[in-house]
C-alpha cells in the first residue's frame, strides 16, 4: 500500500521483481487474509462473550473460544463449505479469464479490468464512484 510520507510500502520488493499479473495475484491474497482473519478475531471475541446465552447450536458450544472449534455440529461445516465453495467460484468467475473461451496466453491470469478483493458485493454502496477517490480508499 501508499501512506504518506513512505509512499509505497514493500521492503522487500516483492512488488518491483513481480509481473503485473502475479502481484494482482499477491494483492487478490493479501485481501482475502486480510478479511478472513478480520471475520475470525470477530468470531473469536463474540463466542467468547455470549458464552451460554446464544441460541446459537442451542448453547451447546461452551469453553474458551479455542475449543469451540470442535463442538460445532458437522451440519454447520458443510454449510460453511458449501457457502465458501459459492463465494470463491463468484470471485473466480469475475477475476479471471474463462479458460473455455480465452487464449492459451491468458489461461489463470487475471482480467485486465478486474481489481483485486472486488467481487461486486457493496450493499452499503461503500465504494467511491470516483477513480481518484476509490485509488485513495485503497491504501
């Protein structure tokens, strides 16, 4: 990312020995860890806090937060997954060129017009209109 006085940040380079695609690539990652670690530390605290007062699994789920993990119904976990499984094949379909009707050359690369961690999901209509205003927001 850019913040100011630095400008962009990578003190490694990884960004200056990458091709355009492949850092698409690293920011496409950075995003979605970044979002999912964001949704665990939520889940983390909240099952800490409700601990036996959420009709959740019908307050079965109890104990430090570390070991909720396995007292979740099996039920959940392929809903999970299954959710999951939508979700990234919306975020494929929408980020890269279909293999059906795309070149060899551009077989897993990413469309020119795609921006990484957009997957056309903003119902609070959060994102800026402008490019200029939607450059800042993403630093």
């Amino acid at each position: 990312g850019a913040i100011p006085p630095v400008g962009l940040f990578d003190p490694l380079n990884l960004g200056g020995r990458a091709s355009p695609d492949l850092l698409r690539k690293y920011r496409e990652a950075e995003l979605t860890h970044g979002r999912v670690a964001m949704v665990a530390f939520l889940g983390f605290l909240v099952g800490e806090g409700v601990q036996g007062v959420t009709p959740l699994f019908d307050g079965e789920v109890t104990g430090a937060g570390i070991t909720q993990i396995g007292q979740v119904p099996a039920a959940f976990w392929i809903s999970f997954a299954a959710a999951t499984f939508a979700i990234e094949t919306l975020r494929v379909r929408r980020a890269i060129y279909d293999p059906a009707v795309c070149s060899p050359e551009e077989i897993g690369k990413y469309k020119d017009d795609y921006v990484p961690g957009d997957i056309g999901f903003d119902p609070l209509g959060l994102k800026p209109e402008d490019p200029e205003e939607f450059a800042e927001k993403q630093t």
